[in-house]
C-alpha cells in the first residue's frame, strides 16, 4: 500500500531540496527524520514537514504503525517560476528567477512474510516462462546472425579487395602522370648561353 503527502509552491529551488531528499530516501523513517532533523538547512524543514504528513495521512486513514513503514520515494518537482528584476546602471535590468518547487513523498507498508513468499513464487514462475522463450528466440537469432555474418564478411572481402585496386590504380596513374611532367619540362627548357 502506498501513502502520498505533497507540499506544492514551497519557495525554494528544486536543487537544492533535491539535496537533502537523495541524502534521506534510502534510509529507514526513523533514521530519516533524525538525519534531517540534525542538518542545518531550510530545505529540511520542508522535507519534515511533508514526511510527518505523509506518516500522519498513513496513521489515521490506513490503521498503519510507523514500524510498518517504509520510504519508497521522495520526488522534488519543479514549480512556478517567479521572474523578477533589479535594476542597474546605465539603464540597464538584471534578470531574478525566484524558484519553486514540488516535494512529493510516497511511503509504503512494509510486506509480511507470506506477501514476499508468494512474490517470491511468482517472480520464479514468470523467469522460467521467459527462459523458455528467450532459448526459442536464441535458436532462431543464432542462425539468422551466422547467415549475416558470412554476408557481411563477404561484402567486407569485396570492398576491401575493390578499395586496394582503386588505390593501385591511382597510384599507378601519379607516376605517368609525373613522368610525363619532367619530359615535358625538359623539352620546353630552352638552353641559355652563358655570358663571359
């Protein structure tokens, strides 16, 4: 069973309570409201609040001990942007973002033994069902990607064999081309006499 508490437009940004929730959500509650309790910052009263709501909301509508509690999530939303602006010299505006933010925490009951055993018994079955198929379809993958693999290793065979010859081709093609060059340089040269 899970259990919601949100405080919404809480007149800080996201980063920073994001901060604190990612310090607390993996620990027990008890261990959570001490944690945040001890920080010094303004973004943990916020996180209290929202946790000893989401703890009431669970006691009174669901019959549930905090014992019976645990955290699942705490997410921090982003809000409502407040613009604002100072001014400054020379005319001019500096832009202010007054941010605000989402905290949202979702706790849910822990699980009693024969709840975890049956899932438990059902995760078995559903993995076995999936390596039943998971084998067909390996079956059927493996000759598919043999069958690719010698095609593509047989066009790379070709294109490689085709690259080699344009390169021979044109390397061949440069060395006429620079014979032909210094011929034509040597007839055109007219030969100058020296003076004494």
């Amino acid at each position: 069973m899970k259990i919601k508490a949100e405080q919404k437009n809480s007149r800080q940004s996201p980063r920073k309570v994001r901060l604190l929730a990612n310090q607390v959500k993996d620990l027990s509650l008890e261990d959570a409201f001490t944690q945040l309790a001890m920080m010094d910052r303004k973004a943990s009263i916020v996180l209290l609040k929202v946790m000893r709501q989401a703890v009431a909301n669970a006691i009174h509508n669901h019959q549930l001990t905090i014992d019976q509690l645990e955290i699942d999530t705490i997410l921090v939303k982003t809000g409502p942007t407040y613009k604002r602006w100072q001014p400054v010299s020379r005319g001019r505006a500096h832009s202010i973002m007054k941010r605000t933010c989402h905290v949202e925490v979702i706790l849910k009951s822990k699980d009693s033994a024969d709840e975890k055993e049956e899932k438990a018994d059902e995760k078995v079955k559903n993995t076995n069902k999936n390596d039943k198929k998971a084998t067909k379809s390996t079956k059927k993958v493996s000759t598919d990607s043999l069958k690719k693999k010698t095609t593509k290793k047989s066009a790379q065979a070709k294109d490689q064999s085709k690259t080699t010859k344009k390169i021979e081709e044109k390397k061949v093609q440069a060395k006429r081309n620079s014979d032909l060059k210094q011929t034509q340089v040597r007839a055109v040269k007219p030969k100058v006499k020296k003076k004494k």
